[in-house]
C-alpha cells in the first residue's frame, strides 16, 4: 500500500486498517486515536485558512449598464 501524502488520506487509511497498534519482526507502530487525527488536520486546516488574505470576502464595484 502506498504510503499517504496527506493527514486526510492518513485518516482515512487508518480508519480502513482499524487497527491501533501492530508489530512484526520486533518493529511495533502505535497509530494516534481517530478523533486526535481529526482533529490535527482540522487545527492544520484552519491555520491556513487563517493566514489566508481576504477573510473569504470579495468586494466588487457594481455599475448599471448604461451608467457610464
């Protein structure tokens, strides 16, 4: 399985493995819980959305047709 690029694509992988916890050949790998993954990549994605320009909030001028 290929290895995921992103937090979301980890979540996911994660959910589908079910498993928390796993070893083999004296190399153990502790997944985090579910819900502190989500909630990681819902801090990452709101710091970024943060550092954004423009506050989502688009100001245009607005001329009649005709008026010039």
């Amino acid at each position: 399985m290929a290895e995921p690029e992103t937090i979301a694509e980890s979540i996911e992988q994660n959910a589908k493995d079910g498993v928390s916890s796993t070893s083999a050949d004296g190399v153990s790998v502790t997944y985090h819980d579910i819900e502190k993954q989500i909630k990681a990549d819902q801090y990452v994605k709101g710091q970024t959305a943060k550092s954004k320009n423009g506050l989502g909030l688009f100001f245009s001028k607005i001329i009649p047709p005709g008026g010039g």
